[in-house]
C-alpha cells in the first residue's frame, strides 16, 4: 500500500516538473518582437503574443524561427478558379495535384467523347451503350462541379500543407 502512494506521489512530482520545466523554459516560447513579428504579417500585443495580420498564420514546421511566416491560400480565389474555370483549376492552385490532375483528365476526356458522340450518331451507330456512357459521364462532370463549389464554400479543402483556405468572402479583393 505504501510503495504505490510513494509511486503515485514520484510521478505526480515528475510531472509537476516537467510541466515547470516546460513553461519557464524560454526555448518554448518567443518573445514577440520585430525580428520574430515582422511588420506587414503581424503585431505584437501587450502581453507579448504576436497576432498575424490577412492571410498570414504561423506553421512551427517550417524553417525560420519567426511567427507569421506563412500565407494561407485565399477561399473566394480557390472558388473562382475552380467553379468557373473547372478542370482543376482550383485544386492545382492549393497545391492537390492528384486531385487537380484526375479531374483534369476527366473532364478533358469527356469532352472529347461529347466531340466524337455527333459523329458516331451521323452513322447511326446500332449500339447505344457509348451514347448513354456520354451522357453520364457528362452528367458526373457536372456534379463533380457542383460538389466541389458547395465543398469549398464550406472549407473542406486544405492546401498541400494541411492549412485550411482563409475565408474572404467578407473581405474586399
């Protein structure tokens, strides 16, 4: 009974230190300053904390020991590129290029079928499984579209480093 009080108690100091260790420790925290806080991507409030500015945020991955130090990529753009241009436009912009390329491919070899679909109905083709393939793909295509908008307006996506978009939608561009 006594050896898992002592126990208990060793590992409850043992903690207690290492989160002591971990709060006074000054390599685990930066003082906000200009060097680590610059200017144009953040400012440093008074109780020493550095509040990023736009779209910056701040990524402890990335080379640099500054806050601020990475610019997210912005919602409303993402949105533009992809519901309007289609063809992936919108994922090649936040960096998901399997994602871009697929739907690049398959909108590009859905069109090519719709340009050859009048030509094999000018012989009257006998077999009706490539025109109704047409169709539906055409019809995937287009709801791939829609899913995709309605999964951007609602910030699914991430860029290629895990960064969710900023949302613009209120902001002036």
């Amino acid at each position: 009974m006594k050896k898992s009080k002592i126990s208990f108690l060793i590992i409850l100091l043992s903690n207690i230190q290492i989160t002591k260790n971990r709060i006074h420790n000054p390599k685990n925290y930066l003082i906000c300053n200009k060097a680590n806080c610059p200017k144009s991507r953040g400012i440093c409030t008074r109780d020493n904390k550095c509040v990023c500015l736009g779209d910056y945020t701040t990524i402890k991955e990335m080379e640099g020991n500054y806050q601020c130090n990475y610019q997210q990529t912005n919602q409303s753009k993402v949105f533009i590129l992809e519901f309007l241009l289609g063809l992936g436009a919108g994922h090649f912009y936040l960096g998901n290029y399997t994602l871009a390329i697929c739907k690049f491919l398959f909108a590009f070899i859905t069109v090519i079928l719709t340009a050859i679909n009048p030509c094999l109905q000018y012989n009257q083709m006998k077999n009706k499984s490539f025109l109704y393939l047409v169709n539906i793909m055409g019809l995937v295509y287009v709801f791939w579209q829609i899913l995709d908008g309605v999964l951007i307006i609602f910030n699914f996506y991430t860029d290629s480093n895990g960064i969710p978009m900023k949302n613009s939608w209120n902001q002036k561009i």
